[in-house]
C-alpha cells in the first residue's frame, strides 16, 4: 500500500512540477495573474512535501545494519511487525574485535587508556601483546570496577565471545631491584632480609614497592650484588654463620 501511495506522490509531483513550469513561463512573459503563479509554485511545494514524508516512512520500514558484517543470527520472519528496540537478527564482523573487562576501582590511577597489556586467548592457542584502548572514567556502584577494552588485531583463529585472560602492566620501572618475596621477614621495626657478608648473616631493613608476581621492587637497603639469602632466611638470626648450598645471581 505504501509503494503504491509512493508511485502516486511522485505522479503528482511531476504533474505539479508541469503546471509550475508553464506557470512561470507565463508569468516570465507578463501573461496570467500573480495568484495563478503562486497556486501552482504552492501546489509543488505541498507535493513535494507529502512525496518526502512517505519516503521517511517507508525507510522506517527498511532495516539497516549499522556495521558490516555476515548474518547469525535471524529471529524474525517475512511479514512479522517489529518495534523498537527489538533484537531480531545478530550480526557478526570479525574484522574489528576487541576485548572487554572490569578492573577493580583499586586500579583505576594505574591503568588507563594506553597501558600495554598481554592477551592469552586459551581456546586459541594464541596471545596478543597491544595496548588498552578505552578505560570508563565512572566506577561502577554495584561491582566497585571500572570497564576497558582492548582492540584486537584480525586473526583468523579468533572468533566472537571467545574468552580471554588480560595481563595488564599497571607499573613499570625503568630500572629495579626485585626479590622473591619470601626472602623478606617483618617486624615492629620494619621489613628486613638476610644477605651473607663472607659466610655470616647480616641483617638489611629494607623498602618494598611493588610485589608482583611472588616478587618485590626492593626501593631501599640492597645494593646490586649483595648475597640474598632466601631458603631458612625465617630461622636466622643476625650474626649466624651460613653455609651457602646453591648461589642464585
């Protein structure tokens, strides 16, 4: 019924149109009234309008994808009446991937847009070294996180609502100093450790930074070479005679 109303607006505008122009042409040559000019330039005009407003609607009648891509998922049927907002066909392009997740408000001022990060795609077999390439500026009230992205590069091997593992660097240092962390004792004075000065134990008070990875960023109290002593550092004391069994460098 649209198309046919369509293909009799469009009729009458170029009917309209015709009349418009033999009316200026008279005009042009001082023939006919001045009303006549303007009925038939008015009667264009409202043609054209009422031909403009059922295109509109018939577009709204048309579905467009906003991305490229290849059809999945198909939930509608020929001649069904379909509103707003409905999800009825899922489309799948898998030349721009990415990964999202939420990381805990704990990281918001360490990670933001631009922090490397190293994706492990298990189902793959397969890792990505690139680059955060969103971070949500707003915490999440419920969760207490905030989302990211990640864009992905196009592999064959990788496919929609796969699951992956991020490895976020939060902390970077041009240049540490890092110790396994159990080589580390705690009292009320502070954090210290043992090193061995020609085989006796001397205590060190020490300052952590960062500890990942069952390691820690050692800030102050070691210097490069020192003898760390870590298997039985928790039953030493100061002044102890060591035995070293096996150097680490």
């Amino acid at each position: 019924v649209l198309r046919q109303q369509i293909l009799q607006a469009e009729a009458q505008v170029e009917l309209t149109r015709t009349l418009f122009q033999r009316q200026k042409n008279l005009w042009d040559q001082k023939i006919g009234t001045e009303v006549q000019f303007l009925q038939a330039q008015t009667n264009l005009q409202s043609t054209s309008k009422q031909l403009s407003a059922l295109r509109q609607q018939s577009d709204m009648y048309r579905i467009k994808s906003p991305i490229n891509g290849t059809i999945e998922q198909m939930d509608l049927k020929l001649g069904e009446a379909v509103g707003p907002g409905v999800a009825g066909i899922g489309i799948v392009n898998d030349a721009n991937l990415k990964v999202k997740a939420n990381v805990p408000e704990s990281y918001s001022s360490s990670v933001s847009t631009g922090n490397k990060v190293k994706i492990l795609i298990p189902d793959a077999q397969d890792s990505v070294v690139t680059s955060v390439s969103f971070a949500g500026k707003a915490i999440d009230p419920v969760s207490r996180s905030f989302p990211i992205e990640v864009k992905l590069p196009t592999r064959s091997n990788l496919r929609p609502n796969m699951t992956a593992v991020l490895r976020i660097a939060d902390y970077t240092a041009g240049s540490a100093l890092a110790i396994p962390v159990k080589a580390i004792q705690k009292s009320e004075n502070g954090d210290y450790v043992f090193i061995n000065v020609n085989g006796v134990a001397k205590q060190k008070v020490i300052k952590q930074g960062k500890i990942s990875g069952g390691r820690s960023e050692i800030l102050s109290g070691l210097t490069a070479g020192d003898q760390l002593i870590v298997e039985g550092a928790a039953d030493i004391e100061d002044g102890d005679k060591v035995k070293v069994l096996q150097g680490v460098n």
